[in-house]
C-alpha cells in the first residue's frame, strides 16, 4: 500500500490546461477512500483537496493543497499521513512551487519542485528516511519539457478544458512530472453516465486511465473516474487498481465551489 495517496491522486491527473475558469480559491472536496481488504471493500481514509490564496511580496499565488489520512482504527494497522500541494498561478495554473510529503506504514519521503519555466528546469530536493531514521537529502536539476507538471497541478487542470467536445473513445496522452521522472499517462474518454454520490445524483464524464509503463496503474481499464459534467467538473468517484490491490473513492461534501 506504498504511495497509496499518489495512486489516488494519479487518477485525477488527466491533462493539462491554459486558462483556469473553474476553481475558485475556497473550495474544498472531501472523499472517503476505499480499499479492497481480503474480498471486502472497506473505508480506511479521507482525502480533502483544498484551495486558497497566498499572498507574496509580488504577487497573489493560489495553493492547491491535497491531504490524505487514515481513519484512527485503522493508524495501528497502515498509518497515512500525506500532503501534496502546489502553488500556482490563480489565472493560468502555472506552478511555480510543488511539495509532497508522504508517511505511510513506516515510510517516509519528501519531494521539492521549484520551478523555472523559460529554461524548463526544475530544482528538486529529495528526502527519504533510512533504516536507522536518519534522513539522506538530494538535490537536483532536472530538465523538463514544455507540457510537464507535477501531480497536483495537472489534478486541477483539467476541470478546466473542454471535455464536452470530446467524442466517445477519443483518447490522448499526457505527462506529469514524478520523483523527477515524466510519466506519459493514457486517458480515454468513455461513456457519458448518471451516478448516484453523496452530493446528489449526477451526470457525469467517465473516464479511463492506463499508463504505458511503469506498474502503478494496472489493466487498460481497471482505473476509471467520473467528472461531473457541469462548469465545475468535481471528481465524484473513481476506482482503482493497483499491484497490492483495488480501491475506490467517493465524494462526501463539496463548498465553495465556483459555480
């Protein structure tokens, strides 16, 4: 159940954007996550994906802050403390600062994005712990390319587009910046469908996610999420699967929304 949040995550990451007409800087989604433990599904941590404004000496940055922990009963058994956050531009979603600090089950890691965008570069430091429980440090220069962005960025970025337009069955690839890695992802638009959440009855975009390598992700469309299709766009479910096991995620609340 390692990086068990960045599985979550991942399944929201789909594309990326130019222009943000979506997310507001106070909005708040609550999910309760799910995880297929010996044939039965049971709820073992909530997610919260979170927006603010940060104001800086130049400028006004919004922070888009994703939160993972266990339920306490379950702290003894797989303990999860994870947050992931970027710090982006509130009109184009630019980022300029990405962090993720994860502990999960005795493992801990620390990654640091620093952006700079015109020579596509990104300072990075890297923290993990040892056996002992000391922690080793890295840093790094790495190169990326035009479209590249890290996990949480691109997770908002694509409320933003167009999905409308979309066909059934068109698909496209997209990259996202992980442990100073690009990961091409595959996202195919699926079926339009009307689910029963916690917030209402919705119609929805479903869609399916499939990586071309790597072992994060598994099966070409065993990992689906469902987009509500109005002006906001919320993630309201999705399913996974992973190498350890399955999972699910749905939506409990939803404020301050935009729209």
């Amino acid at each position: 159940m390692k990086n068990y949040f960045f599985t979550l995550v991942f399944l929201f990451s789909l594309f990326s954007s130019a222009q943000n007409n979506t997310i507001s800087s106070s909005e708040k989604l609550v999910y309760t996550a799910s995880y297929n433990m010996s044939g039965i599904l049971t709820d073992i941590a909530q997610v919260k994906m979170e927006t603010s404004e940060v104001k800086t000496s130049k400028s006004t940055l919004l922070r888009l802050k994703c939160t993972a922990a266990t339920y306490k009963k379950w702290d003894n058994f797989f303990k999860i403390r994870d947050l992931y956050e970027s710090y982006v531009n509130p009109k184009t979603l630019t980022p300029y600062l990405y962090k993720r600090d994860i502990s999960e089950g005795g493992y801990y890691k620390f990654m640091q994005y620093k952006y700079s965008h015109k020579p596509q570069t990104v300072q990075s430091i890297r923290k993990k712990k040892r056996r002992d429980g000391t922690i080793w440090e890295v840093k790094k220069n790495v190169k990326i390319g035009p479209s590249a962005k890290d996990l949480v960025t691109t997770l908002y970025s694509i409320r933003n587009l167009d999905i409308h337009k979309a066909s059934l069955g068109d698909q496209s690839n997209f990259t996202v910046l992980f442990d100073n890695e690009e990961t091409v992802i595959t996202v195919r638009y699926v079926s339009k469908e009307t689910i029963n959440t916690n917030i209402g009855r919705k119609e929805c975009y479903k869609l399916a996610i499939s990586m071309k390598s790597g072992d994060v992700l598994q099966g070409s469309n065993s990992n689906l999420i469902w987009l509500t299709a109005d002006q906001n766009k919320i993630p309201v479910y999705a399913k996974f699967k992973i190498p350890v096991g399955n999972g699910e995620l749905k939506i409990d609340s939803a404020s301050g929304l935009k729209y």
